[in-house]
C-alpha cells in the first residue's frame, strides 16, 4: 500500500497487502496447519452465527404470541412486539461488532472469538426461560452483541492469517458457514414443531463448545502480536478521521451501501416467514404446519444462497469486486420486487424466495472487499463503523416496513413491506457504483 492511500487518499485501483509467500504460488497444498485452523474455527463461528441468529425469525409470532398470552393468534401486538425484538437484535449486532472488535485489537483475535461465540451462546440457550416479551428482547440482545463481534474478529483472524488471492473464494466459503448454519436452524424448528417454541433455543447452546478447541488450537496471529508491539504508547486514528479527506467519501458511500442492502435484506429475512404463515391459503393450517412451511421456505432460500455465494466471487474475478457488487444488488431488486409486486399463492413463493436468496451471496464479498477500502490504520475501524451503521438502519428498517403490514381481522398481510423494502436496492446500487475497485492479483507496492 503507498504512503499516499495511508493518508486516507485512495487510489482508483487499490492493492492489498502482500503475503510472505507469492500469491501467484499459492495452493491449498501450502496452506500452514495454523491457517487451517484459523479458518476451521472462523468458518465454524460463521456457521453457529447463523443458527443462533435466525432461530428466532422462524418461531418469532407464535413464540411472542405464547409470552403475550395469545397462542397461536397473530394481532396487532405480537407483530409490534416480535418486530421490537428483533429490532433490539439488530442493534446489539452492531454494538458487539464494535465492541469486540475493538477488544479483538487489545486482547487479541483467538480470546476474543472465543469470547463472542460462548456470549451468543449463552444467551441464545437463555432465551428458552424467558417469560416476558421484554425478556426475550433482552436476550435476544446480549446474544446478538456475540454474534456481532465474530463477524468482525473473525473477518480479523483470517485476513492476517489466509493469502490475498485467495479471498474470493474464501469470502464465498465463510459465508457458506451462515447458510448451513442456517439450514440447520430450518431444520431444528421443522424437526421441533410439535414442541413449544421456547424449546429450538437449547440448540444454541452447543457452540459453548468449540471455544474451548479456540483456546487450545488457534493461537493469536502473528500480525496482531507485532502490531501490539509497534503500537505501544501510540494512539491509533479513530472514527473522526473516517470523515476527513478523501476518505470521507469512502466512508460515506459504504455506509449508504451497507445501510440500503442490510436494511432490504433483514427485512425480507424478518417478515418473509410471517408472510407465508399468513397467505390465504395457509391461515387454516395447524400452527405446526405453519412452522413447517416457513422452516421449509427458509431451507430453499439458503439452499440456493450457498450457490449465489460462489456465483458472487465468480462475478468478482470477471468484472471486480464493485460490478460484481453492482450486479449482485440488480438481481436482488428485480426478484424481490417480482416476488411480491403481486400476490402469490405458497406454491408460487417457493419459486421466487429462493431466487431473492441467490443474491444474497453478495454479502460475502463485503467481508474481503470492506476493510481494504479504508487506510491502512483505519481498516479494521472504517469496515465496522461502516457495516455496523448498516446493521442499526436494518434494526429501524424492521420496525418501520412491518408498519406497513395489515394485521388484524384474519387478513394479515406483510406483502407491502416486502415490496418497498425491495427499492433499497436502488441506492445501494448507485453507491456500489461509486466505490472504488480492489485488486488482490498482485502484491502492493513498497
């Protein structure tokens, strides 16, 4: 990287930092055994991610409306109030990612990892003894600041430990791990309908234990350890010097990206399963085919993601990571506006839903493509700051579209919110389109 992008004035084409091997060299076969490792447990804190995360979505009417005293009856209230939780889920994601990423940079990369997968994993079992809606949305928050964190200590741990032009494909493998993680959940909730809601969040439990294969297995990078030794006594630029010179318009025009795509994608991911327990055609079916056909919907979805994640590091080596990000948003606009410009029967939905899930493998590239966007000593900090204001406008995003869904009367509809949702993929075009493009092809200079 030149002195001049360290300045926060980047460059129309800007290179990533160089490995101690050649990247043009590089196989899976000269892959370290701690790179391996690395990646294992990063992969595998993205797949717990996705299964603590999305629990909830799948069982979040009838699981509030049990804690309001209404079973198995959808009102005004229960809309209100799962939407809420999910809201506070949001922004506990955001704050965690800040959070632990910044303990990440202090106590290094391997604790705290550990450290935000045994946080949403408690907190994700504990969900199971609440007894109030507020309860829930408590936990529901503290779990969420764990899954935050990884996201961003992770990211962390395998860009300082995996080569540079190997970060599509892995970008696309990490974002694997969210949706197998989230098939499992699909799974567990379809396996789990004939119990109480409460029930599916035991399952979270179980990534308690892989922090203790993290501690014994993953030891901190060497990157982190010489960084802390140079750093010593040094104050590190922070957030306001992400809106001064040329980086501010970084800053500005990732933010808009994050906060337009995030906000359109939670929404659908919140209100899709509410949507399809409540077309005209299901609303007299039993609670747990209900459960079932979300559960199933959501599988479909991920299902084709996983192969959208591919698709979308495919499109990154062709044209670059900015056009493949372009057209990643085109095609999440077209689908999700055809998914519910006009209504649609269950059997027509699981047709489109999965289609919106195909380019859902966009998010994958934002985990390789984010932080090198940013100065040298602001990446870690412009990347979070970035994708967390993201997370905050999806937490408002959630509340704000189920506002207009028509709930009440027995003619509950979230097709609206759905639909408008879907135009946040216009500015995240247009701010997609005003980034600048990476290339990890060949080494930095100096």
């Amino acid at each position: 990287m030149s002195s001049t992008q360290d300045e926060g004035a980047p460059a129309a084409v800007i290179e990533l930092p160089r490995t101690s091997t050649p990247d043009a060299e590089i196989t899976l076969r000269d892959i370290s055994p701690l790179q391996w490792r690395s990646g294992i447990a990063a992969w595998l804190g993205w797949l717990f991610d996705g299964l603590d995360m999305h629990i909830y979505a799948l069982v979040a009417t009838p699981f509030v409306a049990e804690l309001l005293g209404t079973p198995g009856l959808v009102t005004q209230d229960v809309n209100r109030k799962s939407s809420i939780i999910q809201a506070a889920f949001l922004v506990g994601w955001a704050l965690g990612g800040g959070f632990f990423g910044r303990l990440g940079d202090l106590i290094g990369r391997s604790r705290a990892l550990g450290l935000t997968i045994l946080v949403y994993a408690a907190f994700t079992g504990a969900s199971f003894f609440a007894h109030t809606w507020w309860q829930l949305m408590i936990f529901r928050f503290i779990s969420a600041l764990g899954i935050g964190g990884e996201w961003a200590v992770g990211s962390s741990l395998l860009s300082e430990t995996w080569p540079a032009r190997m970060r599509r494909w892995l970008a696309a493998i990490l974002q694997t791990g969210v949706n197998i993680g989230i098939v499992f959940a699909t799974a567990i909730t379809a396996a789990m309908a004939g119990y109480p809601p409460r029930y599916v969040f035991l399952v979270g439990i179980i990534p308690a234990l892989l922090v203790v294969w993290i501690r014994k297995s993953v030891p901190e990078t060497h990157e982190w350890q010489a960084a802390k030794a140079s750093r010593a006594g040094m104050k590190p630029p922070g957030i306001p010097q992400l809106f001064e010179g040329e980086t501010r318009r970084i800053t500005v025009y990732t933010i808009l990206v994050c906060a337009s795509a995030l906000t359109a994608w939670w929404a659908f991911m919140f209100w899709v399963p509410q949507h399809m327990r409540n077309l005209p055609e299901v609303r007299d079916w039993s609670a747990q085919q209900k459960t079932q056909l979300a559960s199933f919907t959501f599988f479909l979805m991920i299902a084709v993601s996983i192969v959208g994640n591919f698709f979308a590091g495919l499109l990154a080596k062709l044209r670059g990571y900015r056009w493949a990000i372009f057209l990643m948003f085109v095609g999440f606009f077209a689908t999700m506006v055809g998914s519910f410009v006009v209504p649609r029967d269950h059997v027509s939905m699981l047709w489109w839903v999965p289609a919106v899930g195909f380019f859902s493998g966009v998010f994958g590239l934002f985990t390789m493509y984010l932080p090198p966007l940013f100065p040298t000593l602001l990446r870690t900090t412009g990347a979070g700051f970035s994708y967390n204001i993201g997370r905050l406008a999806a937490a408002a995003g959630t509340i704000i579209f189920g506002l207009f869904a028509k709930v009440g009367g027995g003619n509950n509809d979230f097709r609206l919110p759905l639909l408008f949702a879907s135009f946040l993929f216009i500015p995240a075009m247009l701010g997609a389109l005003m980034l600048p493009e990476l290339d990890d092809r060949k080494p930095a200079h100096g």
